[in-house]
C-alpha cells in the first residue's frame, strides 16, 4: 500500500533522513520507533508532502513524492501531528465537521463512531476546542482525522503528555482502526503501547532504518532496545 524506497529528506542544507526505505501493508499497525532526533517525525510528514524529499514515496503504486499535500489527503491518508493543531475557537463539533469528507462515497466514519469512541467528546460537542484539556484535544485530533475516511492514518506521539486513562483510550482506537481494516503508521516513544498495539516495528537511528521485526523480535533483542531506543 505505502512503500517509501531511498528517501531522503533535507531542512535546508540540513540532510535529515539519509536513504529510508519500508513498507505499511493494507490494515497493519506499524510503529516507527527511536529517540527524539532519529528521523520519525521528518518520515511521516515527508510522506505527507510538508518536507522536502528526495527518492520515492509510492501510494498503491502512484508516486505521491513532491505532490502538495491536500492532494495526499484526497489520496486516503491522514496526518494527525504531534501538535495537534485544532481550531481552538470552533466547537468541537465544528472541528469534526471540517474534517469531513465531502463525494459520493458513503464515508466509514460519522459523528455517531466519534462520541461512540470518545463520549467526552459528545459531552462538550458544543465546547469551544481551545478550552479543552490536552487528552481532548488528543482525542478530537484523531477523530477530525479520521472523518475525512483516510485508508492509512499516520499518528506522530499520540500519548505524549497524556494521563494513563487517555492513553488506554488511544490504544483502543488503533484497535478499532485496525479492526475496520485501517493501516495505521504509530510514531511513538512509549515503548509498552507501541508493541501492545502493532503487529511490526520499526526502529530509527541518525535518519535510517536500524531495526525491522516483529513486537516479540524487538522485545527479544537487547542490543537494538539499548543502543537506539533506551534513554
């Protein structure tokens, strides 16, 4: 479904991502791990079309690689940043709506699965987002993404910051992604969710791909968990 294949990604002079190369297969949870400076955050909005890049980034076999990105998002894949960037003086229910995907197709999506997933949301559906703590703002960020009815969804640090009860709600959510047939991209630093909820792993280091495996092959490699991912 996404393959990226020697991508190379630059701020400026600046040469950030030096020769990445992996793939997110239709409905897989993948988790792209590694410390803060590694390359996660530069891959996904590479992919995205918000940072230079060099190389190939190729969705269901079309090159989407220097393309804007409105027209990713048309594509079927969603970003939800790691700054969250809600309009904080809209309601919560006017930021769902201008998430929404507007066409023929019947959407997967609707405000009745957002406040089924996250009642606090329905809750303060009227509430101006702005006021709202950092878990709901969390929260209505994944679904705003999510209404727009993207095939892949990419989550830069979902749980940072977040209370032990918000992170497990944003578990479940990738659960239920992934049981309506999602592809999720997880960039996380929280090792213990990251390996509850994907299916493989990815791990990077100075802007590379260091390690590939599955959750029980990264837990069982000692050497990879010490050098690129413990602090």
């Amino acid at each position: 479904m996404l393959k990226l294949h020697d991508l190379h990604a630059f701020y400026g002079k600046s040469h950030v991502l030096h020769g990445v190369n992996f793939e997110v297969p239709p409905g897989e949870i993948v988790a792209l791990l590694g410390r803060n400076g590694s390359g996660r955050s530069t891959t996904v909005k590479s992919i995205m079309g918000l940072v230079e890049g060099q190389g190939s980034i190729t969705w269901r076999d079309q090159q989407i690689l220097g393309q804007q990105a409105y027209e990713i998002a048309h594509l079927g894949i969603g970003y939800v940043p790691e700054n969250r960037d809600i309009f904080p003086k809209l309601t919560v229910h006017q930021n769902l709506m201008l998430g929404q995907k507007r066409g023929a197709k019947q959407p997967r999506w609707g405000f009745d699965d957002m406040y089924g997933m996250f009642p606090r949301l329905k809750e303060r559906q009227h509430t101006e987002a702005g006021v709202l703590s950092g878990g709901e703002q969390q929260m209505l960020t994944l679904c705003r993404t999510l209404m727009g009815d993207p095939d892949l969804i990419m989550i830069d640090e979902p749980t940072e910051g977040l209370a032990p009860k918000i992170v497990e709600l944003v578990a479940e959510y990738l659960r239920e992604l992934k049981r309506r047939g999602i592809s999720v991209l997880l960039v996380e630093q929280k090792l213990t969710i990251a390996l509850e909820v994907s299916e493989r792993c990815l791990v990077m280091g100075h802007g590379q791909i260091v390690f590939e495996g599955t959750p029980t092959e990264l837990k069982a490699n000692a050497y990879v968990r010490k050098e690129w991912l413990e602090v």
